[in-house]
C-alpha cells in the first residue's frame, strides 16, 4: 500500500515544513509515501466562499485517480485513539486498497463534490485547528500509527 497525503496550499511558516519533513521521513520507513500540494485558491471579490471551494475541489478531484481509497480530514469524521488510527491503517494495508489518501482542505474546507467521492473521514480533535497545523498533527499521528503497528517504543500508552 501507498499513502498520499494531498495538502491545498503551501505551508506559510518555515518550522512547519521542517516538521512535516521529519515526519514524511519517518513514515518512509514503513511504506511508500508522498505529499501532494495544490494551489490554494485565494479570496477575492470575485470569488466568495462556495465559489472557492469549488474551484480547490476541482483541482483534488484532478488529483485523484478512480481507485484510490479517499479519507477527508474533516471536522464531522470519526474520531479515533491512536490505537484505533493504527487498527485503521493495518485494515487498509492488508485489504485490497493500493493507494490510501488522505486530503486536507483549504481555509474553507470541502466542496459537495469532495464529500461524495471521499471513501472516509477522520477528525482528528473536536477542536479546530489551522488547515495550517493540522498538517503537522496528522502526520504525528501517522507515525504513530505505524510505530503502534510494530511495536516500536514511540507510542507508550
């Protein structure tokens, strides 16, 4: 299996690209995985709300092929423990998904169209957080999910 991480925008501070390639170095340890960037689409007076997310849900939906398996982080997903984040990614891994996605959105969130193609959502706090930090808290989460997975001494309790 493959993991894809789709992110909409560039991340704007320097310390969170630093974290997010530590931890993108980490997870290829343990399987083929990527992040994707697509351009943020910015506010305009031409543009409200709707209009933008429809235009970022445009360019996710370019990004994805038919057969990959789609997971939203997205505000009404299921929660889960760090266990049950690492149960998840075992279940896909050993089943039939080849490419596991998952996509964060932009400052607006998703479009309608998203949301049907999505396979999944996950929360990963009731909390909001930056379309920003998420990134950052996601991919610790992942990690950890794969060090619960083997047993490593990452995760303790």
């Amino acid at each position: 299996m493959k993991i894809t991480f789709l992110l909409t925008g560039k991340s704007k501070k320097g310390f969170m690209d630093e974290g997010i390639k530590m931890y993108a170095e980490r997870i290829r340890h343990y399987v083929p995985f990527k992040i994707t960037e697509i351009p943020e689409t910015k506010l305009s007076g031409k543009l409200g709300e709707s209009a933008i997310k429809e235009k970022e849900g445009d360019q996710i939906l370019k990004s994805l092929s038919a057969s990959d398996n789609v997971v939203l982080l997205d505000e009404r997903g299921k929660m889960m423990s760090s266990f049950e984040m690492a149960d998840y990614i075992r279940e896909k891994s050993v089943g039939s998904v080849k490419n596991l996605v998952f996509v964060t959105g932009g400052a607006y969130g998703f479009s309608p169209k998203i949301y049907e193609r999505a396979n999944g959502m996950i929360s990963l706090s009731k909390m909001t957080f930056s379309h920003q930090i998420i990134r950052i808290i996601f991919l610790e989460q992942l990690y950890r999910a794969f060090t619960i997975i083997r047993n490593e001494p990452y995760h303790h309790g």
